[in-house]
C-alpha cells in the first residue's frame, strides 16, 4: 500500500486525530453535566453516574478485541462503521429521557469510541513513512492529552450557556464529516479483508467477557445501595461475575486463536504492568469524576469555572510528554518516571484532601499541576514496560491487555468512589448531627440566628423556626458530602502509595531503536 502524500496526508492526518479527539472528549465531556443530568432525568448522582461507567465497560470490552475485528471485517469498513455507530449513538443519547435510556445508548456508543481510538492511531501511523513515525506519534500524543482536557471546559461551556443534550449533539457534524473523508480518502489495507473465511470467531471468550465485565460492574455500582450480599440481584450478578471472568480466562488460556490472548501475561514485566495500569485508571478516571462534583455540588463552582480549573495545569502534559518520550528513547530506565509520577499522583491526592470549604478556584492549581506532571510521566513509560521482555509478535496483544486494564481500572474506580462516598456520607452525617441536639447552646444560638434572619427577610415569624431547621440540615448535608469527597481522595492517595514497591518486580531492558520504532507502531494498533 502506497503512503499516501500532500493533500490525502493531510486530510488523513486531520480525519483520524479528529476522531479520536472526539472520542476522548466523551470520555470527560460529561463528567461537568452530571449534576444536570441528574436533575433533567429525576435521578440521585449515584445513578446518573452509570452514563461515566456504561462507556468506560463498552471500551474496556472492546479494546482488546479492535485487533481481531479490524481483521475479520477490514480496517476501513471496521473504521468506518464504529464511526457511525458512535455518532448515531451521540444523537440518541442527546435525545434520552430516561436513566435506562441514555445508559443503553452510551453503552453503544462506548462499543463505537473504543474502536475509533485505536484504530484511528494504526490508520495514522500506516500514512507516514517509518522514519516520520515519531510525527504522527506526536501528533496522536498531542490530541491524547487534549481530548480529556478539554471535554470538562467544552462540556462546562455547553451547561452554562444551553442544556446537556449538546454535548452529545456537537458530535454529529464531526462524525458525518469524517465519515466521508474516511471513505474517501483512506485506503483499504494491503490484503484487508481476504482472510475473513480463515479467521474462526471465539464466540465464547467474548460472551465470557462481556458477562464477566458486565456483571462485575454492576455488583461494584450498585452493591452499596442494595445492601451488598443481602440482595439476591447482587448475591446473582455477583455469581455470574465470578464464572464469567474464571471462564474467561480458562477458556482464554486453553484455546489455539483466542479473542485476547492472555499467556503473554506470564511475563512478569507485563504482569506487574498491569498492577500499576490498573491504578492509573483508579486514579485518573476518580479524579475526573470526584473532582468536577466537588467544586459543582459543594464548592459552588459553574460547570465552565469547574472545566476552566481543570484545563490549565493539565495543558501541562502537551510540554512533558515529548520531553519524557526524547528522555526514554536515549535510553534512560523508564522505572525512575513511574516511581516519580506516583508519588506526585499522590501528592495530588492529599493535597485536594486538605482543601477548605471556602477554596477559590486557584488554589487548585498546584495540586492539579502535579496530578498533570504525575500523568505524563506515567503513561509512556507504563507503555514500554508492558512490552519490555516480550517477543516483537506479542507486542500488539501486551498493549491492548495493558489498555484494557487501565479502562477496568477506570471503571472499578468510578463505582469504588460512589461507594465510598455513600457510605462516608452517610458517617459523617450521622456524626455531625449526633453533635447537633436541642441542648446544644451553639445550635440554640445559630438556629435562632438563622430563624431572626428569615423573619427579617420575610416576615414569616410561624414558619421561621422550621425553616431555619431546614437551613441547618442542608448546612449538614453539605458538610458531609464536602467530608465524604476529600476522604475519597484520601484512599486514592492509598492505592498509588502501596504499589510503589513493587517496581522491585519490574525488569529494565533497552531497547533498540527498531525496537522502539516497533512498540510505538504496536501501541498505535492496539490502543
């Protein structure tokens, strides 16, 4: 297959990188709008919550599985009709007027975005010559920090100034333009489509998968609110969670072509990969989840201020990564930048944990700063040590494991904090309010306080004191959930810290140029 040149170049550059960004944005976009959606779909943030972890399970399902079906069905047409579903899913979940609804559609439309990621990188790095791959990697690196950075500002701008539908609407021009410049400007891959008789489908590590994943998840979203094992639906999913994944991964192991093969995780580099990648999803998808309800539900921040905090440190990354990538390819240990990037990761952590309630939007710059320097030091270098000890043929099948992982690490995260912050809020509340009683001279005096004020403002003097004991609950309420959020960033600082020692298990091993060359080029494929 010729490379294509000038304008076709150019147009394949802007489509993929496009794509690709929109996905990314989708993945953040909403985590702005949800104390909106919540309100719009007559649902508690607990639950709305799902929209966030229905997409991160679509593309922890589907990303180890991209390799297999751009071969079976061609990476063009494959390419091309995940394009399709993700922007005919965006205008159905636009449309939504249910909880079940919008969690259905953003399911499919996370089956779509998974695949327009990794696919869109292969499809990048096959229209530059090898000597110009580190441009097209550049590129691609550059829309990979940019895209989650700026789905909370875009998302914070759209809730300010319309309703949350357009976050989902915006996606349709784009996804019908590249549509047709995908079809009329990329080519078909060399022996694209021929082998779709030979390919047998493992039908059954996929089911596997998916019931596993699936059902796993819902045990960790919706355990805390049904009561755990007391439920016979959690006592069930919890079961099927169990055989599904067992079942997969015995399964997995025991047949010849496999959808994702799992023996490369007998190297131990890539095994104790995993462990960190896993973390890493923990900490990144929490933190953009925690954060914008944070500063939106207790702070009093917008949706645009909330998305404008988080935008600025996190331009950081655009400088670090390439400087980080130039380090690495002279050679230097990649374990140094993963150690470093944890410990600022949980700097990160503790320093949002001691914010006070009065905190201006500035004061999150530094804590954001490391959490941006943290991630740029963690992402590419997590990237050579899952291939590091591998044959060259293995490439492609240890870093779509390693992606997969980093996707389940994201969702686990996402329910563990839902979880934790139910059951810290409700500890906390029982705790300010056992220190709120009737004999309380500082609760007689703020709520007669508070009850002058009301008959002042209103004159209301018979409805003053049941108002003003109104005020005072929300006041609880809102400290509560204030506590609940920092604790949650407390046992993120946990989760980076007790991992760290285990760089001990993790081998160092130089790579060639070639070498690297080759795990670039597997990295865009599996991604």
């Amino acid at each position: 297959m010729a490379t294509p040149k000038g304008f076709a170049r150019a147009i394949i550059v802007i489509t993929t990188v496009t794509a690709a960004v929109m996905e990314l944005i989708d993945t953040s976009i909403v985590n702005v709008a949800l104390s909106d959606m919540s309100g719009s779909l007559g649902v508690n943030i607990e639950d709305i919550s799902w929209v966030i972890t229905s997409y991160a399970i679509a593309n922890v399902i589907i990303i180890p599985l991209t390799g297999f079906l751009a071969e079976y069905f061609g990476r063009k047409n494959y390419y091309i009709v995940s394009m399709i579903i993700f922007t005919i899913a965006s205008y159905m979940c636009g449309q939504s007027g249910s909880l079940v609804e919008i969690i259905i559609w953003r399911f499919i439309q996370g089956v779509g975005g998974g695949a327009l990621l990794s696919t869109s990188q292969a499809i990048l790095f096959d229209a530059f010559e090898p000597k110009d791959r580190p441009i097209a990697s550049g590129l691609f690196g550059m829309g990979i920090v940019l895209g989650p950075t700026l789905g909370p500002t875009l998302g914070g701008y759209i809730i300010d100034h319309a309703s949350w539908p357009l976050i989902f609407m915006i996606n349709i021009p784009i996804g019908i333009i590249a549509t047709f410049l995908s079809f009329s400007f990329i080519d078909k891959k060399e022996g694209e489509g021929k082998k779709k008789k030979q390919i047998k489908i493992d039908y059954t590590g996929i089911l596997l998968l998916m019931v596993g994943i699936g059902c796993l998840q819902y045990v960790l979203e919706r355990g805390e609110s049904e009561d755990w094992f007391a439920s016979n639906v959690i006592r069930i999913t919890a079961a099927l969670a169990f055989i599904g994944m067992v079942g997969f991964v015995w399964y997995e192991l025991s047949i010849k072509n496999p959808a994702v093969n799992l023996k490369v995780l007998g190297n131990r580099n890539l095994a104790f990969t995993t462990i960190f990648t896993f973390v890493v999803g923990v900490g990144l998808f929490t933190s953009v989840f925690v954060f914008p309800v944070l500063a939106q539900r207790t702070l009093g921040f917008t949706a645009y201020e909330t998305g404008l905090t988080l935008l600025a440190p996190t331009l950081i990354t655009v400088v670090m990564m390439p400087i980080i990538g130039k380090t690495m390819s002279k050679g230097v240990s990649p374990i140094p930048f993963v150690v470093i990037g944890f410990l600022l990761f949980a700097a990160y952590s503790w320093m949002s944990a001691g914010v006070s309630p009065d905190v201006g939007k500035g004061d999150f710059f530094l804590p954001l700063a490391l959490r941006a320097v943290g991630i740029s030091m963690v992402q590419l270098p997590l990237i050579n040590q899952a291939v590091a000890g591998l044959m060259p043929k293995d490439y492609p099948s240890g870093i779509a494991l390693n992606n997969m992982i980093r996707q389940l690490g994201g969702a686990f995260g996402i329910a563990l904090a839902n979880n934790y912050i139910s059951h810290q809020f409700a500890q906390h509340r029982y705790d300010l309010v056992s220190k709120v009683t009737g004999e309380s001279q500082m609760f007689i005096e703020r709520s007669n306080t508070i009850a002058a004020g009301i008959v002042a403002r209103t004159g209301d003097v018979a409805g003053a004191g049941t108002k003003a004991l109104a005020t005072i609950n929300n006041i609880v309420d809102r400290q509560a959930s204030y506590l609940s959020y920092l604790d949650t960033f407390r046992l993120i600082t946990i989760f980076f810290i007790l991992v760290i020692p285990l760089v001990g298990f993790l081998r160092v091993k130089k790579k060639s140029a070639q070498e690297m060359a080759a795990t670039m080029k597997a990295a865009s494929e599996a991604h």
